[in-house]
C-alpha cells in the first residue's frame, strides 16, 4: 500500500471538487507531491473559490423605449437563494428604494408565487408618467435588499421613441427651398 503525502481522512463537509490535501487557508505555496514528481502551486484559498461560484443576480430590461401604458420585459437570473416574496419594482434612476412607482412578484402579478432563481416578466409601465429615464431593481423576500438594478430604459412623449433620428425628406426641402417668396 502506497502511503500518501498528507494521510489525514477528508471530512465528509469537504466540497468533492476541492482537493483533499493541500488546501489551506493562506496565501502561501504548497508542494503537492506526484508519481510524476514535485509541483509548487500557489495555495487555493476556499473562500474565494467560494465566492467565484455565487451567482451575481443581473437584471435586464428591453425594449430600451416604451410609451406610457406599454410593456418591457424584466429578464432576471443570478438570485442564490430565491424566495416567493422576491419582486420588480418600477424607478427614476437615483430615487430612494421607497420611491417605487409599480411593482409586481416574481410570478409576475401582485400575488407570491413560486421561488424563481432566473426568469422574465412582462412590465406593464402605468399611465401618467413623465417622459424620462426609468429603471426596475430587483428585491429580495419582500424587503428592500436590493439584488440587482436593470439598464435604464426611457418612457418617451407619446408615440415618439427615444433615439430614433428625425430624417427630413430631402425632396420636400427642396421644394420648400424652391418655392418663390409671395
């Protein structure tokens, strides 16, 4: 029987993936001894390979322009621990949390449901609003720990869409430039 570098049994509350001999807690290198020879590699530390493997919630809405009345849809994923209270909430950009202007679940309405770790939601935009630059966050189990905010998105004039550029009919200009003065 071959005797190993480092005998000591791995704990059952050991991660599978991680190695069971080597792994320490600081940044100092280690040999790991192999049939192949000695290698140095630098030490892992657990908590960061940890806290690479938490998901970060992220929050996107499209379109990027909607009047008034009408529909984005909130695109959420990333949520480590989702509840069945977890919700969207409607803002002007730098607004405090309870400055809300609409709000729906998770299970897209105004009732909980299921928990839900990535999804999408159609968000209807009400009535009434300024024409300005508007975002949704995302909250966590009813409170106001806020998980993710989305890219902003604009609520023009009525009928008009941000961003779309004004092309004159260069035809009509030169009829207009034409047109002799009464």
């Amino acid at each position: 029987m071959t005797e190993r570098p480092f005998s000591a049994p791995r704990p059952p509350f050991l991660c599978p993936f991680l190695p069971s001999r080597g792994v320490q807690s600081t940044g100092l290198p280690i040999t790991d001894t192999r049939p192949d020879g000695s290698v140095t590699k630098p030490r892992i530390r657990v908590a960061n390979a940890l806290s690479a493997l938490t998901p970060t919630p992220v929050l996107t809405v499209t379109p990027a322009s909607v009047v008034a009345g009408g529909t984005v849809t909130a695109t959420w994923s990333g949520i480590a621990a989702p509840t069945s209270t977890d919700f969207l909430a409607l803002y002007v950009p730098g607004t405090s949390d309870q400055a809300y202007l609409a709000w729906i679940y998770l299970s897209c309405s105004k009732s909980p449901g299921a928990p839900a770790a990535a999804g999408s939601c159609p968000f209807t935009i009400p009535s009434g609003l300024t024409p300005r630059s508007y975002e949704l966050r995302l909250y966590a189990n009813n409170t106001y720990t806020r998980l993710a905010t989305s890219n902003p998105f604009d609520e023009p004039s009525t009928g008009e869409t941000i961003g779309t550029p004004c092309e004159p009919d260069p035809t009509a200009i030169i009829d207009w430039l034409l047109k002799p003065v009464p």
